[in-house]
C-alpha cells in the first residue's frame, strides 16, 4: 500500500510522526511518503520512502506560525485534509493527523547528522520568543534573562563557546553581548539539521519548553529545560532518558521567573555535566 502523511502542525508533533512512520516502516511492506516543509526534511530522511514539499499555495492559504498539534489553529481538520486530499501524488492513501493522537506506536531514534563538525566545548541557547501562533507569547521568556544568563555564562566558563541558536521569526536576536566567548547564531536561514548537526559539540542545552529541546534530548545532550510540564519534558518526552534539569514556572506567565536563582541552577547543572 502506498501511503501518505502530512507534517504541518507543531514541531513536538512532528518527532512524533517521524517516529510513528519508523515504527511502520520496520513492521510493514508499505510505501510511506510525507508532505511537509523542507526545513523538516532531515526529520524524515532514512525514515520515510519519499519526502514531498508543501504546495507552495498552502502558506497562501493557511498560517503556518498558526501550528496547533497536528494541525493549525482555527482550522478545522476537515478543510485541511480537502486540501491535501488534492494535493498528494496519484495512488497514495491520505492517511494524515490533525488532531492530538498521543496513542500513536512509535519508536524513537537520534537523528542523523549530515555534516562533522570539530570537536570544540560548546554550551548551547535556544532564546525562544514567539509572538503569534498556538501559546504564542505566553512561553516567551524575557530577553533579559537570556542576556543575563549568557553573560553569567560566558563569565563563569571562558573556556567553553556560548552559542545562541534559532530563527530570527522564533527566537531573540541576542546581540548585546560582546564576550569574546559568545556567538549569536540566530539568523535566516537556520534549520533543524543545523541543531542536529550542533549536537555533536553541545555539552548542554538551554531554553524554555519547546520542540528544539526535544530534539537536544533526542540526540542525548544533557538540557536544562524552563517550563510548566515537568513531567512531560522529564519524562514522557525525553525518550531516550537523557540527563536534564527542570526549572518550573508559571503556565501562563514565564516572564515571572526567578532569573537569578534560575541562572545559578544553570550554572550547577553545567558543573555537573562537566
């Protein structure tokens, strides 16, 4: 049987249907494609049997920074699997998720990097700052703490490359800092594989609760993670039982953080790691 998912939702969700498919494709003789965004291609390579892009009019018609689960907010599971139903290629079953299926088997992997990089000590940020979409600004930390702790950090280990990581649509831009340790990589341009990639060399990663996390502990880098779901991201989301820290805020209010004491518990963790 030739077989069809559709990845646009949330990023947490999109490990999960990656793991789903290898979960099949190690079961059964079906032919697996995906339809999804090319900065997700590297989540379904080795994996599925054919990676297809989105149409270029989907974005037109539908907001991807709109993600929830599966899906997108606001739309109904209907009108999204009408509009794939006449996209996908000839002789495929669309078989796509847009609601919440957490029942879903799975079998999780480390994803594959593409690229060696040296092997160079390196603690890594990920600044996240969202203002549109599912939770939007409700799990934005405030720049100022990031700035803080990567200053700390920088000051605390100078021999060790602090790296801030993402996109400048999903994450602070963080150029304020001149430490000769620090290096600001959020830019156009960045993507999934580059993450992965960097996790040959991260010692630890940092940021509040968020799909890159779950990746970071995916490819078994020790994360201090800020958030609300303890449990969630300790422990049904850390697949691979990876060492992390949790450090709990309000669900609805994460610029309430205690900074300096979240900070110094950054720090412990980074010795700890060591």
């Amino acid at each position: 049987m030739k077989m069809m998912y559709v990845d646009i939702g949330e990023l947490g969700w999109s490990l999960y249907l990656s793991a789903h498919i290898r979960w099949l494709k190690q079961r059964t003789d079906n032919h697996i494609g995906v339809m999804t965004y090319i900065d997700r291609y590297c989540l379904y390579r080795n994996v599925a049997d054919i990676i297809y892009k989105v149409p270029d009019d989907f974005c037109v018609k539908f907001n991807r920074n709109e993600a929830s689960f599966f899906g997108i907010a606001g739309t109904s599971n209907e009108e999204l699997k009408g509009y794939f139903v006449k996209k996908i290629p000839t002789g495929y079953k669309f078989v796509g998720y847009f609601g919440c299926y957490k029942k879903i088997k799975t079998e999780f992997k480390p994803y594959s990097y593409n690229k060696k990089l040296n092997r160079t000590k390196e603690i890594l940020i990920l600044p996240r700052c969202r203002n549109t979409g599912y939770c939007h600004n409700l799990r934005n930390l405030p720049k100022k703490f990031y700035i803080e702790a990567i200053n700390a950090l920088c000051i605390k280990f100078p021999d060790y490359t602090i790296r801030a990581m993402g996109i400048p649509s999903g994450a602070y831009n963080i150029s304020e800092i001149k430490k000769t340790n620090y290096v600001n990589d959020v830019r156009e341009g960045a993507d999934l594989q580059d993450l992965i990639n960097r996790c040959q060399v991260i010692m630890v990663a940092i940021g509040s609760q968020s799909g890159p996390l779950k990746i970071t502990l995916l490819q078994g880098v020790p994360t201090f993670i800020i958030g609300h779901q303890r449990k969630r991201h300790m422990k049904i989301d850390n697949w691979m039982s990876t060492k992390a820290e949790f450090y709990g805020v309000s669900r609805n209010k994460y610029s309430s953080i205690n900074s300096e004491d979240c900070i110094n518990k950054i720090i412990a963790f980074v010795e700890r790691c060591q």
